[in-house]
C-alpha cells in the first residue's frame, strides 16, 4: 500500500514528530513497505486458520528435536570449562 505524504504527516502529528520535506519524503517509501509487509502478515494468519482472518491461529505442536552439537557450539562460545559455556556471575540488586 503506497503511503501519501498527507498520510505520512498525520502520523507524524499522531506521534508528535516534525519532519523535514525531505525526511516525509524518505518516510512515505518506509511506512509504505512496513504497511505492505503487515498486510502480508494478516494474510497469512488468515491462511493458516481458515477463511476467516479474525479466527484465532493454531500454535504448531511443541516437538523436541536434537539441538547443536555441543562442540560446535562452544566452538563459537567466547569461554568454556569441562564441557560447559562460561558466564558472568549474577549477582544481586541492591536491594538484596
């Protein structure tokens, strides 16, 4: 959905945002992609609980399946000890 500069402005004064020409500018290609992009995300909720896209979506079943094999994992891991990723300790707030 193409955005007009108008419309750019409203929701700049709903946000209590001053734009320059050239920044509505930028801005009306930016919501308009952002506006396109949530567009095809309803759609695809629709999709995938029917015709009727107010219907709520059904989560996927939880399956476990096997993870990253540790070795390559700490491969990556800035620390490890015997195996295991090291931390910083968490300590208390100051109010404990």
């Amino acid at each position: 959905m193409a955005l007009t500069s108008d419309e750019v402005r409203k929701i700049a004064s709903l946000a209590r945002l001053r734009f320059t020409p050239e920044q509505e500018t930028v801005f009306v290609h930016q919501l308009g992609r952002i506006v396109d992009y949530v567009d095809q995300l309803q759609g695809f909720a629709g999709e995938e609980s029917g015709a009727d896209a107010a219907a709520p979506v059904r989560e996927a079943e939880d399956v476990a399946r096997p993870g990253l094999p540790r070795e390559l994992f700490l491969a990556n891991a800035p620390a490890a000890d015997r195996g295991f990723l090291v931390v910083p300790e968490v300590k208390g707030g100051a109010d404990e």
